[in-house]
C-alpha cells in the first residue's frame, strides 16, 4: 500500500480528492464556479439540498448583485435548464456536490418518471470550493507580519497557567483555542509575507518605480516586527516553561474533555491537542525555536531588500540597468550587416551554442524494434571525446606499462607482515584454545575466518545438520554439534554459538 509522506491516506485516497478541483480545469471553468457560488448562496440562507431551479433562480439574483445583466456577458449566459443539469451532474460525479433523487417532489407520474434530483455540497467538496474562492480573493497587499500578536500570546499562556493552577477546564479549553488559532494565524502571515516579499525581489526589476515607493514602509515593517519578537522571544519561552510546570498532561486532558467535536473520542481528542501543544512549543521554546528561523528570515529578507535598493539606486545614478541594456542589443542586432552576424551577436551575448546531435549503434540490434521511437527506445553509451569535441574516438599506440616497484615492494612486505601476524594468532588459539580468556583482535580475525570456512562446510543428514570443518595453513577448527552450545569472548564483545562447541588443534 503506498502512503503519502506526512499524510495518512492511501495514492487512490489522494487522487480521489484531486477529482474535487476538475471544474477548475473544463474548458466553462467560470460557469462552474458561478454554479458553486449560487448554490453557496443558497446554503448561507440554511437551503443545504437545492434543485436544478433554484440554482438558476440564485445566479440570477447574483446577475442582478453584479451587474451581468446590464453589461452582458455572465459566465451562464448559455445554460438553459439541461445543460445547467448537465453541469451539477458533472459536479456531482467528481464528488464536489451530493446528487439526491427526491421523489416527493413529484406532483405527477410523468414528473417522477424524469428525474427529480436535488443537490446538495459535500464536505470536500466545500472545503475545495472554499480554497479556490480564497487564492481567487488573495491580495498582494495584503502580505504582512503581526507583531501585536506577542502579546496576545503572552497574555494567554500567563491566563492558561492560572486557569490550570485553579482547575478551570472551561479557561483552559478557551485559551488553548486563541491559542490554536492565533499560531494558526502567525504562522500564514509569516508565510504569505515571506513568498509575497520573494515575488516582490523577482519581480521588481521590471517596475521598480513600484518598489521604491513602498521601500521605507517595508523596511520600517520587518525591523519593528524583528525588533518586537526579540523583546518578546524570551518572556514566551519562560511562559511556555510556566504552563508545563502546572501539568501539561493535565491542563492537556482538561481541554480535551471541553472538546465539543462530536465526531473524535477522548483519545483522539487527547492526541490532536497533544500536536497543538507541541507546535507552539517548538516556537517559542528556547531549546527549538520556530521563531527564531522567522527572524533569520525576515532578516535575510532585509538583507535581500537593501541589496536590491542599493542595484535599483546604481543602475538609476547609472542610467544603465537591465532594460537599457537590452534596447542596446536590439539596436545592435537590428543594424548587424547581414543575418548570420545578428545570430553570432545574439549567441555571444546570451551564451548560446548550435545544437550537436550524437548518435550510434546499440550493440545488439535485434533487441531493439525497428517500430520504436527514439523516446522509447533504450540509450546507448557515448564517448566524452565525441560529446566534447564531435571526433569518434580512435585508438592510439600502446601506452608503456608501468612498472611502480616501489607500490610494489610496500604491498609485498605489508602482506608478509599480515601473514606473520595471522600464523602467530592461529599457533596461539590450537595452544591455547578459544574458551576461558578474550580474544585479541589478531585472534578474533582467524577464528572469524576459520568459522565461516567450517560453517559453509556443514551437512545436513537424515534431516540433522551436521557439523564442519575450517582449516588453514597452521590451525583447523572442528564444529562438533552440542545441545549446550558454546561461547567465545572478545575484545568486541561475545560470540554466541547455539547448537555447537568449538575445537581447535
């Protein structure tokens, strides 16, 4: 089963849900939208299951709230009774809207055999038209950091500890909801303001008139609020330190049994109020600090600032800056004498290269359908020389082979030295054996080896494994099978064998 990182819902979960934002890519898109929005009316005013006329009873009432009527054009201009069905059918099948037959709606035979359908939103299905409705409605402008929003959360973390000192669950419960929603709230202002002021440094180039004259508003913004979470970052982690003090599990627990969500248990409750606690905590918490990153940021963000004033004021004293430059090189490129200086300019001047195509045969051809496109067909292995210079390679002469006596002669004597070593350990475990003492590393390494080398040599007879032989030069060990097993103690630590005893001559 494949789970989305981060999310518990299944791939199949996930498209599902990207079904609810299809209308936004028909080809009538604003029909849809205008359809979702008269049936929203109608919900404002507690009409949850609607019909086909009402809807259009309610886009003509919003014909009338913006003017279509008197300038033309509505996006529903077209929509008689079938297609306006047509439509709400079609939202219906990607699960933005539920489809009810209502047949007491009926008032004849003839009316209940066509169908009576009523309408009415799902729940994803409002919550997709409502995020739609809101990147629709965002501002720019109306990008910003709250810093009056410290001392609101100082306030209610110093109200949360009083009220648990005192056993007041229903405080609790309304301080860790401001709580909730006020993170909630800081958190995507600080992340709005951030992309916006991104947009903002990318953009600025082609209208810098515009950056100019809201520069000192934006400065004098990021500094204020800088300077307000620094005053307020330490009064907060002592805060947070105060409320735990009072019992966390328990001012935790008395908002969870405040909870009036009827669709979770008291452990689900519990679990999601836990979460809260946690991401407030890692904002302002000394130890892991989310607030400090936003100062980072926003500091960063300055530095971008000031960095773009500064090439905005040059290129202005200069009177050379990006568009300028490009004019130049229209001018050029216009009067270049002939069309192959024009390309020679452009290419110098934007670093363009002609395009070489490489190709060669794939070393067994019948493999490879003669039907297969490039696309489809398998790649095959260039040469550096062709891709960098467009020469196939060729062979050269024999290179001298190199003869390195002295890598040579270090190698040899290491491994002289190596056996030297190994033989001294393997005399020392057949004399003195691999139990009742701890191993050395020299020793540890033979008896590793031996033991692979009598454990790959095991039997198995009559159903039994049976037991192996390792040997080398200077020492063989024995695997005899032993119900009480055998240990051997290194310098690593022990080695457990169940089942079998060692013995080495």
């Amino acid at each position: 089963m494949e789970v989305i990182a981060g999310q518990d819902l299944e791939a199949l979960a996930v498209g599902e849900r990207f079904r609810l934002f299809n209308f936004t890519r028909r080809d009538d898109h604003l029909a849809y939208l205008w359809v979702l929005r008269a049936m929203d009316r109608l919900r404002s005013v507690h009409q949850v299951r609607v019909h086909a006329g009402q809807v259009a009873s309610a886009l003509t009432e919003l014909s009338l709230g913006h003017g279509f009527l008197a300038g033309g054009g509505a996006p529903w201009d077209r929509l008689d009774e079938k297609s306006l069905r047509d439509r709400l059918d079609a939202l219906a099948e990607d699960g933005v809207i539920h489809r009810l037959e209502d047949a007491s709606r009926a008032g004849s035979l003839a009316r209940y055999r066509n169908r009576q359908s009523v309408y009415q939103f799902s729940e994803l299905g409002f919550r997709a038209y409502t995020a739609v409705e809101q990147i629709l409605a965002a501002r720019i402008r109306d990008a910003n950091l709250s810093k009056l929003v410290f001392s609101e959360i100082l306030e209610d973390l110093k109200a949360l500890a009083e009220a648990n000192r005192f056993g007041d669950g229903e405080q609790v419960y309304r301080r860790l909801s401001r709580l909730d929603a006020a993170m909630e709230d800081m958190t995507r202002r600080s992340a709005q303001f951030h992309v916006t002021l991104g947009d903002i440094v990318r953009t600025t180039d082609a209208s810098p008139e515009t950056f100019l004259t809201y520069k000192n508003a934006l400065l004098t913004h990021m500094t204020d609020f800088m300077a307000e979470l620094d005053r307020y970052l330490p009064r907060l982690d002592r805060a947070v330190r105060e409320v735990e003090e009072t019992g966390q599990y328990t001012f935790l627990s008395r908002a969870a049994d405040h909870d009036e969500r009827p669709f979770l248990n008291a452990s689900e409750k519990m679990e999601d109020w836990q979460r809260r606690w946690s991401a407030l905590r890692e904002w302002f918490s000394a130890r892991e600090s989310r607030a400090v990153d936003l100062r980072e940021a926003t500091r960063a963000g300055v530095s971008g600032v000031i960095a773009l004033l500064r090439q905005i004021s040059e290129a202005q004293r200069g009177g050379v800056n990006r568009a300028t430059q490009l004019r130049h090189l229209a001018e050029w490129v216009f009067n270049a004498p002939d069309e192959q200086a024009a390309h020679a300019l452009m290419s110098a001047a934007f670093n363009l290269r002609s395009a070489r195509h490489l190709g060669g045969a794939h070393d067994d051809d019948e493999q490879i359908s003669p039907q297969a496109t490039w696309w489809e067909a398998p790649g095959i292995e260039v040469s550096i020389s062709l891709f960098r210079t467009g020469k196939a390679p060729v062979a050269g002469l024999p290179q001298p082979v190199k003869q390195n006596r002295g890598i040579r002669g270090e190698l040899r004597r290491t491994q002289v030295e190596q056996r030297a070593v190994d033989k001294e350990a393997a005399a020392s475990l057949a004399s003195d054996g691999a139990h009742g003492r701890v191993l050395d590393e020299a020793e540890t390494k033979v008896l590793l080896r031996l033991l692979t080398r009598a454990m790959e040599a095991r039997t198995v007879v009559a159903g039994v494994l049976q037991g192996g032989s390792g040997r080398d030069d200077t020492v063989v060990m024995r695997l005899v099978p032993s119900e009480a097993g055998a240990t051997v103690r290194t310098q690593h630590g022990a080695l457990h064998l169940p089942g079998f005893r060692l013995e080495i001559g």
